[in-house]
C-alpha cells in the first residue's frame, strides 16, 4: 500500500446532506461518499477537467483536434452501429451493454460489474452495486436518467478483494474513476461506458415525466431519439412519441442538473468501449472502441451481434444554429407545428454520424453558455479544448 493509500484509508466520506466540494456543480457521482473523498480536488471532473491527461494515462494518448472524428468523438480505434441478433427482453434497446457485461462474467474475465439496479419501491431511483451473478446484472438493465452515485461502491470493491472489474458508468462518474484508479489495487480494470446528457435529480425526472407524458406513473424508460422525439415506454408495451420541438422549453429550462449543464464529456471519451445510440441509424446501437481493453470488451459478445458500417448525412450547422436562440429565449411550437416540423427534419435533417455531431454542437453550446453566465471564473479552465473548437463554430448570444 503506498504512503498515499494510506492518507485516503484516513479520510472518511461525506455525510448525506453536507455540502460537497463542487459545491452546485457536484454531479453526485459517489466518490465523496467515500475513503476516496481524500482525492477529491484531482478527481472531480467539475473541480478539475483533465481529460486530455486522463485521454492518454486510459489510451496512450491525447485526442488529435485536427482529426474531425476524434474532435468530436474521442480517441477511437473502431466504430460501427450494432444490435443483438437476439435481443434480451425489457432491455432498452437490444441489451448490447447486458450482454457484454454477462459475457466478462461468465468467461471468468472479470469477478464483479459495478453496475445500476433500482429500488424496490422505485424504478427510476438508481441503486449502485457490485454484480456477481448474471441475474443482478438482468436487474440493472434500463437507464436510469438520474444522478447515480457509482463510485459510492469503491469502498466495497476495495474489501471484496477483487483483482479483475468492470465497472458500466457515465462520464463524469469515469473522469473520477480514471483519477483514482491505481489506487484501487486492480490487476484489470475493464470500462464500459454510454454517452450521457441532461441527467436530473429525482424531483427533476418527476417533473419531465409529469410535464411531457401523457401518462407519467407508467412510463418504464424513455429516450430523447434520432428522430428528433422523445420516445416512452410504458408498463402496457406502449410507445409514446413527443416532437423535440413540442417540449416545454420554458418549464423544463430548469430541470437539468447544473453538472450536466457543465459538462462536454458527451461521449465518454475515458471508457474503453462506448455504447450508445446517437450516431447510429435508429433502431441500431452505435459503439465505439477506443483501445485495447475496449476491444476486448466487445469480443466477449462478438458473436451474438449483427454490425453495419457507421454513415453520415445531412448538415447540422443551421439546425444548431438556430436551435441557440430558440433554447436561450425558452421558445415552445404549438405541438401541431412542432410534429410537422419533426417530420420535415426527420427526412430532410442529419442522420448517423451527423445526428450526433448535430447533438453534441446544441449541447455544447448550450453549456458553453451556462459556464459564462454562471461560474465565469471557470470558463478558460474548465472548458476543455476540443470544446471551445466546436463552440466556435457558432455565434452565440451575450
């Protein structure tokens, strides 16, 4: 145990209700709840931003700015769209990310998956663990769009005596992870991250759900989609759409927590495999294999996937523009106007990688604007490089 294992061993975590060191910015990401809590001020991803450092201790190396993937996407080896040629029932897409999970398992490459179940009064509430069976890793399928303390389980994982993990998180949960990870006393640790925007607190979602679904108390999971609507699923096998454009803009403005209003690790950039949705054609998952330990990852579940070549088309720049303002003011269609307006764009808009550079550009500029605004003293530190070159594209209001 090093000199400096021996300080966080000191340390103990925060109580529930005291503030925390990222004061409003804290994405409750779990790490103060611990021992851990000692490297706080190098961790936290809101404290500080490292992830060109973190970029090269995870892959070897820093995201190259003048190569347009990796720009927006992150150091990358491979990318591709696919989906479960059998897919698990109740996952929320095809169960990419379940099955992969199971696989570590099961092939003995990994003794525990830190994972989110929910609980037992609360389908939405997310409760972190240790998963040591395929069946607790079944229990955690489905996202839960709230802020999920992960790393709360680093404790546990530390007395488990584990040597090989995986641990499933999102990005500013990873940035902190990446931070400590030699401190963990892994022989192999294995990353398996989703992209991840606009989370919220519980009374957030309550309010999302009540204010947009025409049946909140129903809904199992939803998903804002490449079509530009909302999709809910609900307890009955139902889908409920919403257009982009249709949301209450104005009432909604306010849900999101202020973390994820700061934040541009959309894409996850330290997990070594990503899995999401955002640059794939719609019904397909879209991945990305950043290294080594990413590959691996995705060759414990090879063979029960079906794949395709990622593609790209259309032009985001106006849409994005226009979308600055429209956010800004808190500008709401009359939902008429906005379903004709998602049809349109949903034939004529971006589609594959385009769609999620179109997704990144809005809510980075979005955010860009929210750090100027409300914490300008940590705009030049915070915002990291890749960032500001994609936020400059733009012209953005006072």
């Amino acid at each position: 145990m090093t000199s400096t294992a021996r300080k966080h061993h000191k340390a103990k975590g925060l109580k529930p209700g005291s503030v925390r060191p990222a004061k409003e910015l804290c994405s409750e990401c779990g790490l103060c709840d611990t021992s851990y809590i000692h490297y706080v001020k190098e961790a936290c991803a809101f404290i500080n931003q490292q992830i060109p450092e973190l970029e090269t201790q995870s892959h070897g190396r820093a995201r190259d700015l003048d190569n347009p993937e990796e720009l927006y996407f992150g150091v990358h080896d491979t990318m591709m769209a696919a989906r479960k040629i059998e897919p698990i029932a109740g996952a929320q897409w095809t169960g990419i990310v379940s099955t992969i999970a199971i696989e570590m398992l099961t092939q003995g490459k990994v003794e525990g998956v830190v994972c989110v179940q929910n609980t037992a009064e609360d389908r939405f509430q997310p409760m972190p663990v240790i998963a040591r069976t395929p069946e607790e890793i079944l229990a955690a399928r489905v996202n839960k769009p709230t802020l999920s303390p992960n790393l709360s389980i680093l404790e546990e994982v530390e007395q488990s005596g584990m040597k090989r993990l995986l641990v499933i998180g999102v990005g500013c949960q990873i940035q902190a992870l990446r931070a400590v990870e030699k401190e963990l006393g892994l022989e192999k640790l294995y990353v398996l991250g989703t992209p991840c925007v606009d989370n919220v607190t519980r009374a957030g979602l309550q309010k999302f759900l009540d204010t947009t679904s025409r049946s909140p108390d129903t809904v199992v999971h939803y998903e804002f989609m490449q079509d530009f609507r909302v999709h809910f699923k609900h307890e009955d096998g139902s889908t409920e759409t919403v257009p982009f454009f249709g949301l209450n803009t104005k009432e909604l403005k306010d849900v999101f927590a202020p973390s994820c209003m700061s934040c541009f690790d959309y894409t996850n950039a330290l997990a070594d495999l990503v899995v999401g949705y955002m640059g794939a054609p719609f019904g397909w998952q879209w991945i990305m294999v950043r290294n080594e330990t990413g590959q691996e990852l995705l060759d414990s579940a090879w063979n029960q996937l079906e794949t395709q070549p990622v593609m790209s088309k259309g032009d985001r720049r106006n849409a994005v523009q226009q979308s600055i303002p429209a956010y800004d003011k808190g500008v709401t269609l009359p939902m008429w106007a906005a379903k004709l307006m998602g049809v349109v764009i949903e034939r004529v808009g971006p589609k594959g990688l385009e769609y999620a550079r179109f997704s990144i550009d809005s809510h980075f500029t979005r955010n860009y604007l929210y750090v100027k605004r409300q914490h300008p003293e940590k705009l030049e530190e915070h915002v990291p490089e890749f960032a500001k070159k994609i936020v400059g594209q733009y012209q953005l209001p006072d």
